[in-house]
C-alpha cells in the first residue's frame, strides 16, 4: 500500500476534509466521525488500495485497514491539521439536534476510552505470562523470589493496577476534557492511604459527606463514569470563569467539584456496578455456561464486524479483577479465533490458485505471529462466504467445548494468535489440558466443517 497516494483518496471519497470531525484508530481500523455521514460513498472507499471493508457504527464511520493501520493514519492526520482532534461546540450540538441515539454515544464512549489501552494491557499480560511460564508453576528456571521473576510480576501487574489512571487519560482524551485533571482523580483513587483505609474499612467523609471506601485498582467503570461527568463540569467552568482567572480556576474549579463526585457517587457507583456484573457473571456459568460460550464462539466474528468489540472488554475488564478469573469471554473468543484458523487452513488445502492460497496463508501468519484477525476476517471470510458461515459453526461447537470443560482464563487477556494462550497460564494442570483440546477443537472442526462447504474461487478476482 502506498500511503501517500491511499490516504487522500480515502479522504476524498467521505467527503473531504470539510466532512471529517476527528479520526482516531483501532488496532485495524481507521474510525472517523463525520458531519454528515451521507457524504460518504461506501463503494469508492471500499476501491481504495489497502482498504478491506467499511460499517458504520455507533456514529463512526471505519475503515478495516489491518496491521498496518498506525502508518496510515498518520499520513492521513498530516492531512487534517484542523480536523484530527477539536470537535465543535456547534456540531456536537447539531449532532444533539439530529437525534444521534444515546446508545450509540455511549458505544462509541466506551469503544474510544478502551481502545487506547490495548497496548497496555497487551504488554502487561504477556509481562504476566514470562513470569508465569519461567516460574515454578511452570518451567521453574526461576524462583519467585528471583530478580527477573519479581520484575515481569511488577510491570504485568502494574498495567491493570494503574487502569483508573489510564482511562483518567483516554476517556479525556476522547471527550475532549482536561488530561492531566482525569488522570489526577485516577491517581486520587489509588493513593496508598485512601488504599489502606479502604483495607481497613475506616469511615471516611468528603465535605461532610459519607463515602463507601473500597479498592479502586484495576477497575474501568468508576473513570469511566467519573471523566462523563467531568467534561460537563469543565464546560461550566469554561464558560462563567473570567478571562482573567482561566489559567488556574478551570481546573482547580473542575478539580473541587469532582472530588465529592468522583469518591461520593462515581466511585462507590462503579465498583457497584462491577460487584454485581460479577456475581450475575457467577449465576450465568452456573446455569449455562457452556451455552453462553457457545453463543461468544459462534457469534464473536459478526461483534467484531460492528466494531464494538471493545464494549465486550469493558465487561471483561469489570468483572475479572472481581472474579480473578475468566470462563466466558476469554474461552469463547479463543474458540471463535482458532476455529476461524481452522476454516482458513481448510481453505488454503481447497483453493486452487496459487496467489490464493499464499494470501491467506500471509492470513494466518498475520492472525498467528501478529495477533491481528480482522484480515482474516475482511480477507477470507466475509468475502468469500462460505469460510464464514463455518467459522460460526466450528466456533460454536468448539465453544461449547471450552464451555463444558470449564477452561479458564487466569491472566486477563484480550490477545490475539500465539499471544491469546498467554490468558490460560498460571492455572492447574487440568486447565492446560483443557486449553489444548479446546484450541484442536477449534483447528480440527473448523477444518473439517470447511470442507464440507463449497468455496468459489469466482467470489473474489485474483
């Protein structure tokens, strides 16, 4: 792909710069927000080289681009020096008057504020997994008290440790609200004595007011809430504080007035709300847990398609530092991404041409060594039909599997690929069992469900 040459025309083809309201990235995905989504024409964008697939979603128009997304979008943010970050009092009120749907705000909320964070959390729990694998639960080469087993420990652990900070960060950013005030009252939520009264349940009060302590690390829900609100606070701030007193009363205002929200309602709110996503999470694998991952395996492919599966991560995220575990989620989006592997295996065996079948195999090594699925996705699957049709079906055999089994996640892990096993360490030796018969499985029925299905080489010119 030739970015210089890709970037203006992909410009040109939603409508130009005068359209584009910001741009940010994915992993895969080029996400702009438009002022007028009608400007876009799907069928030219889709023409451009490097460009494997366009949906519109909770108010963003994306761009499936693959791993090399980063290169892309910076090309094209030199392109719009006015339009990349500031969104406009007067459009985000025009979007209010249009009637842009609630839900759909709230998605895109969530998507922005968590989609930053994936490095972080990619880096931590493969930080995590090191220590796991050199330790003595597994390998042994090291002992937990060894220098290079207490680092790996150190940094994995601080990636989730520091979450409320992280998302005081992204979830500003994404708001467009003070950064360094966010990231302060994610600090504030961790600050050791605020830690250890919590620990040893002291009453505490904010202007007089009571406050439910309790241990704010590693959670996304209580900033999540916390910097919603504050962007409205700011914006009060902004608009009543004389020119002359802008400097230090916008955030020191800003700052007095969250303090009381953040660690009165916000806070206790969120950590509510995560208790009881975690025992409702409880109920469910108690009842059909085997089904509901099954339903993720055999479905995660199409959330993945409408962009929003880092809303899945925003439960996955509430829930497991409540738990310290995962049955649901990490096991069914395993099923789902090697069954896929399986299907695009079978198909590499059944294609013909020979570019075809060197292409997808770049598929696999891509998903396999880089973690990245979507090509597999936008390149194979959704193309060519048929290799989607029995991803669903594989996944969800294998995710009943993985259901019924019990396989678990012990690390919190949203990898792809190679990387994606790193979740399982750390449990029993029963759970490493399970892990392999999930992930041949997963291999074996995509590939043979593959080739019980009919795959026109036609679909798609070489």
């Amino acid at each position: 792909m030739n970015y210089q040459e890709t970037a203006p025309q992909i410009i040109a083809a939603i409508g130009g710069n005068e359209n584009i309201d910001s741009v940010t990235h994915c992993m895969t995905r080029l996400r702009f927000v438009l002022k007028d989504d009608a400007k876009a024409d799907d069928e030219k964008v889709k023409s451009v080289d490097g460009v494997m697939g366009v949906t519109r979603k909770a108010g963003q128009y994306q761009l499936i681009i693959g791993p090399t997304v980063t290169n892309l979008y910076d090309v094209v943010t030199k392109l719009l020096p006015a339009a990349g970050e500031e969104e406009s009092d007067e459009h985000t009120a025009k979007g209010r008057k249009d009637g842009k749907a609630i839900f759909n705000q709230v998605l895109d909320y969530l998507s922005g504020s968590l989609t930053p964070l994936i490095p972080i959390l990619l880096v931590a729990s493969l930080c995590k997994t090191v220590g796991v694998v050199l330790g003595p639960s597994m390998l042994s080469v090291v002992t937990e008290k060894s220098d290079i087993y207490q680092l790996f420990t150190f940094v994995g652990d601080a990636g989730f440790y520091f979450l409320p900070v992280f998302i005081g960060w992204s979830a500003s950013r994404k708001l467009k609200t003070s950064i360094p005030i966010g990231m302060l009252l994610g600090a504030v939520l961790l600050y050791p004595s605020f830690m250890q009264m919590a620990e040893d349940g002291v009453k505490f009060s904010v202007y007089g007011l009571p406050t439910m302590l309790q241990n704010y690390s590693s959670t996304v829900l209580p900033m999540i809430l916390t910097i919603a609100a504050m962007s409205f606070v700011e914006k009060f701030w902004k608009k009543f504080t004389p020119d002359v007193l802008k400097v230090f009363m916008i955030p020191f205002g800003t700052l007095l007035v969250m303090i009381p929200l953040t660690l009165v309602v916000f806070g206790p709110l969120g950590g509510f709300i995560g208790v009881y996503i975690g025992e409702a999470l409880i109920a469910l694998n108690t009842f059909a847990r085997p089904l509901a991952v099954c339903v993720v395996g055999a479905t995660f492919a199409f959330i993945v398609m409408t962009g929003m599966h880092p809303v899945l991560f925003t439960y996955l995220f509430t829930t497991f530092p409540t738990l310290g575990y995962d049955n649901f989620l990490m096991p069914g989006i395993l099923a789902s991404s090697w069954a896929a592997t399986g299907v695009a295996l079978a198909c590499v065996f059944k294609f013909k041409s020979k570019e075809k079948k060197t292409l997808t195999f770049g598929y696999i090594i891509t998903w396999f060594l880089g973690g990245v699925g979507e090509p597999l996705l936008y390149g194979l699957n959704v193309p060519y039909k048929t290799p989607f049709v029995a991803g669903v079906i594989s996944g969800a055999i294998t995710g009943l599997v993985a259901g019924i089994l019990n396989l678990t996640g012990h690390v919190l892990n949203i990898s792809n690929g190679i990387y994606g096993l790193a979740g399982f360490v750390g449990g029993s030796t029963y759970n490493y069992i399970v892990l392999g018969v999930t992930v041949a499985v997963g291999l074996i029925s995509g590939f043979v469900v593959m080739l019980f299905f009919k795959l026109d080489e036609g679909t798609v010119k070489d």
